[in-house]
C-alpha cells in the first residue's frame, strides 16, 4: 500500500476562500502542504479568499486563488489550467461548492431548478473530469455533498436532488481513476453552522436541526460545525483513501441511508 501524507503535496480547493473550504486550506496548510490554489465564485467574496491565501502563506506553504463561476465546463478547465500553470499538477481536489434551496416543489421555477443543477450537478461532473484529467498519480478528489441524501424530507427536493447525481458520479470515476491510484470519495455533512443553512431556515427550523443529530448536545452550535469535517477530509486523501467510491455521511447521527 503507499504511503500517503498531507506534506510536500499540491492540492485545489474549489470554494476554498471561506467557510469549510478556507479551514480545509489553512488545515493543509498547517499539514504542511507545498501549494495550495483556491478558487472563490465572485468579487463578493474575494476579501475573505485573500485572507485565506495570506493564512497559507504564514503556515508556510504557496497559495493562490483563482475566481470563477465554476457553472460550464469551459469554466472548470480554465480553473485547472490556469492551477497547473500556476503550481503545478494538484495531487488532491476537493470541491466544496454548493448551492441550499429550500421551497416546496410547486413553487421552483424552471431557473430555479436549471440553477441548482448546473451549481450542484453539473460544476461536479466537470469538476472530477477536470480532476482526472490532471491529477498526479496517487492522489485523492473529495466532494461535498450532503446528508439529506440520506433523508425522507420535504422541501430540499432541488438540492439533495441535484447532489444526489454525485453519488454516481463519484462511483464511476472511483472505477475509472482507480488504475492510477486516485482515490475518489463524496462527504454528506449533516446541516452545517454556516451562512449557507441560516439563509434558508426558520427560526423553528433552526431550532429543530439543532437538536436533531444523536450528538448535538456536544457540538458548540447543534449542528454539524465545519471544523468535524476538516479530519474527514484529511483522513480520506490520506490514511483513509482505500474507501473509494463511496458516499459518506458525517452529521453527529442526523440521519443514515
């Protein structure tokens, strides 16, 4: 088996300029990755990418960031091309992009809809293509899905829906990267404490989740804080990287498959 480790390597987080991905970068970082390349979606948040990439650099390591809507595949290799230009082939990609809606389905419009595919779907798909097509030997993809794929609920019909086809996705470049010994996995977080999930919620909403996951008493805020899926991520490209292939789901006991 190969040895696997954080130091020395090269690695693009998509969505790595704030939230989960800005703490998977400086958590690299401190792991003593070589590089890092970020990307972030808009000007919107390029502040927050800029402290992101100062953060790796004081740990140490290279950094870059990179903006772009990641919505068309033309988009997504540029993003690869211009990190191959920038430090070189990447031996792990994790993507982190993602977009919430929650609305009962008789009132998601057509570009409600068509929106939440090409963030959610689509952006993935080119993303793993972009990733097998570059990555070095040996390395690992992770993307972030979610634990509502594991749900029976209303009202997340657009979102768990779109990221359910990641589930296949992962599936088959698992199978099909696997002779190069890239290790390919997905990560179902329970309902986050990030801007993402009190952009959507209730009140009584929020309350609820909170309160839902087995483990929620001993979480900081009751729901899955982005600081328990940083080690996943760091044990899947590492240690972790023979659970290819499969969709895992990290939420305190939120809900299971």
């Amino acid at each position: 088996m190969t040895s696997r480790t954080i130091t020395g390597k090269t690695v693009i987080i998509a969505g790595g300029g704030k939230n989960l991905g800005g703490l998977i970068a400086r958590d690299f970082a401190n792991q003593g990755a070589k590089a890092i390349a970020i990307h972030y979606n808009s000007a919107a948040s390029k502040a927050e990418a800029d402290a992101t990439v100062a953060a790796i650099k004081s740990a140490g390591a290279e950094a870059v960031a990179f903006q772009a809507d990641l919505t068309t595949a033309g988009a997504v290799e540029q993003l690869f091309n211009n990190v191959v230009a920038a430090i070189g082939k990447p031996d792990f990609a994790i993507n982190t992009v993602g977009k919430v809606l929650k609305k009962p389905i008789l009132d998601i419009s057509e570009a409600d809809y068509d929106e939440m595919s090409a963030v959610n779907a689509k952006s993935a798909f080119f993303f793993l293509k972009e990733a097998g097509k570059h990555l070095n030997e040996n390395g690992a993809i992770v993307t972030l899905v979610t634990s509502l794929l594991g749900a029976f609920t209303p009202f997340y019909s657009s979102y768990a829906g779109t990221k359910a086809p990641v589930e296949h996705f992962t599936r088959a470049a698992s199978k099909e990267f696997g002779e190069r010994g890239i290790s390919v996995t997905a990560i179902g977080p329970g309902p986050m404490d990030t801007p993402f999930f009190y952009g959507q919620e209730t009140e009584a909403a929020q309350a609820y989740h909170k309160t839902a996951a087995a483990l929620s008493s001993f979480s900081k805020t009751g729901l899955t804080d982005i600081e328990d899926i940083v080690p996943y991520i760091r044990f899947l490209v590492t240690e972790g990287w023979w659970m290819t292939g499969q969709t895992i789901l990290v939420n305190g006991g939120y809900t299971t498959k």
